[in-house]
C-alpha cells in the first residue's frame, strides 16, 4: 500500500459536519500497526457490523436518520476498500546506464480492472432485464421489446 492510496483510502473515511472534520477510521495508525491485509480484513468487517446495524434500525425506524448515516457510513467503508484493493501502485524502473549521462526515469502507474467485467450488469440499456427466449413452450421464438405489436393466437 502506497502513501498515494492510504491518502486516497482515507478521503472516503472522512467526513465533515459544520466545519468538523471526523475520521471514521484512521487508517495511518492502523497502517503504524498492521499490514495490508490486516487493515483490510478489518475494515471488511466493521462493513458487516455497520450493515447489521443498518437491518436492525431499518426494523426499528425507517424514517430515522441513522438510517442515512449507516448509508453513508457504508459506502465510505466500501469505497475505501476498493481503493486498497484496488489502487495498489506498479512501480517500473528504467535504469539507463549513468555513464552515458542518461538519468533514471521512473514511471509510476495503477493498475487497472479495466479487462474484467462487472456481475451486476446483466440488463439492457433501457434498464430492463429481458427475459429469456423460448423459456415458454407457446413461444414463437421472436425476441420482442416492450411496446412492441404483439398477435394473439385464440
């Protein structure tokens, strides 16, 4: 982990109220203490108690505002672990030799998850998830959008 990313990371689990700022969790003293993983696997379940916590007061009061704040809290805890596990930086060097009065350069880039797709994403660009074709015996086997003419076989 990266000073970049634990920066990054710690944006997500700071908040401000009337000028305050307030850490959810600091993770520069976590990081003094524990590794990575460690980090992680703790904030993964603080995640979990915040969401217990969220299904119980959902029972209680829907309208209260905790409600909103557990939200909140959440998905600042979320997004913070993506970006640790995410935000890991590569470090390439290119080393030129120094007698031919070359310098190093070093290139720093993130990786990227750009290749992979996303579970969630399983519907069409209206919204809609279509359902599939020729699941029903009586089925024709046309594919048909919402809106279009349909017959009826009496």
């Amino acid at each position: 982990m990266t000073y970049e990313t634990l920066q990054e990371a710690q944006a997500y689990l700071t908040q401000e109220r009337n000028g305050e700022s307030r850490r959810l969790i600091d993770l520069e003293h976590l990081r003094s203490k524990h590794n990575t993983t460690e980090i992680l696997s703790f904030l993964k379940d603080y995640r979990k108690e915040k969401e217990r916590a969220l299904r119980n007061m959902i029972l209680i009061d829907k309208t209260h505002r905790k409600v909103d704040q557990l939200v909140a809290s959440i998905f600042r805890i979320y997004m913070a672990i993506k970006t640790l596990e995410d935000g890991e930086v590569i470090h390439v060097h290119r080393v030129d030799p120094v007698s031919d009065g070359k310098e190093v350069r070093k290139i720093v880039g993130t990786k990227s998850r750009t290749g992979q797709s996303s579970k969630l994403s399983k519907r069409d660009s209206s919204g809609h998830s279509r359902a599939g074709v020729g699941q029903d015996e009586d089925h024709d086997g046309e594919d048909r959008t919402p809106g279009d003419e349909t017959r009826c076989i009496a």
